[in-house]
C-alpha cells in the first residue's frame, strides 16, 4: 500500500524522474533493510501492482512495468510457465505500441531467461542469439551490452 500512495504522489506532483523512480522501487525493495524483495513476497507484490494499475490503458508505461513486475515476481516464487505467460503478453504488447528496440531485446531477455530455466536450452539459446545480434546492430561490436550479450 505504501509503495501505492508513494507513487501516486510523485505522479501528482509531477516529481522529477529520480523521486519518480525512488517511488516505484518501493514496488521492489524494502524501504527499512534495503533489500530487494524475493520469492512469494516479491510474487504478491508484483500482483498488487498489477492490480493497482490494470486498469490504466496498454499504452500506459506504468502499467506495462507492472505487468513486468508481475512476469518478475512470478519468476521469483518459481511460477515459471506463469511468469512465461506475462512475458510473452509484454512483449507483445511493446511491439504492438511501437516500443524501442532496447526494449523489447530486453523483455526477450525475460524470455530467454525462463525458456532457460524451464528446460528448453533450444528457446533459450535461440533468444539469447536473437538478442545477441540485435544488441550488436543497435550498440556496435565493442559495447558494454554487447559483450555482456555475448557472455550470455
């Protein structure tokens, strides 16, 4: 709930992107230890940011970070076919919307990430190579991202 009110706050007052980005952590990370959130806890609050702003429209960004937050808790609490499910349903609504390469490399990275972890190594290993050269045509052979691409 705390992490709700925050956030609406700083969309109300038009806060600065690091106030506005310092809010939406709450979603992620304890306001009294620091740390992130893992496994069931992390899967509940991704749902309640789902239905916190499910009802805003698809192109909103904030719904679509939650809808990430939701595939991210899932993974943690090891729902993977689920968290497979809310992926997919992302990127395929970044496509729809229009949304920077960068972006839907990094969601197909979600993807690889949970093909992997389910045991299909062919999905997996697909994705990574597809993101691979995807990163590599956007950022160029010596990029950061690149070669943390090719490691992976």
């Amino acid at each position: 709930e705390q992490a709700k009110i925050l956030f609406a706050e700083a969309e109300a007052n038009n806060l600065d992107k690091n106030a506005w980005n310092e809010r939406w952590k709450r979603w992620q990370k304890c306001s009294l230890c620091e740390q992130d959130y893992h496994g069931v806890v992390r899967c509940a609050l991704g749902w309640a940011s789902w239905k916190t702003y499910l009802g805003r429209p698809e192109t909103d960004q904030i719904r679509r970070m939650a809808m990430n937050l939701l595939g991210n808790g899932l993974y943690a609490a090891n729902r993977d076919e689920e968290a497979l499910s809310v992926f997919e349903a992302n990127l395929a609504t970044l496509r729809r919307f229009g949304a920077p390469e960068a972006h839907l490399l990094d969601m197909k990275g979600n993807l690889a990430s949970t093909h992997h972890k389910l045991g299909r190594h062919k999905e997996s290993l697909s994705t990574t190579r597809e993101i691979y050269a995807g990163v590599k045509s956007l950022y160029g052979d010596r990029h950061f991202r690149t070669l943390q691409a090719a490691f992976n």
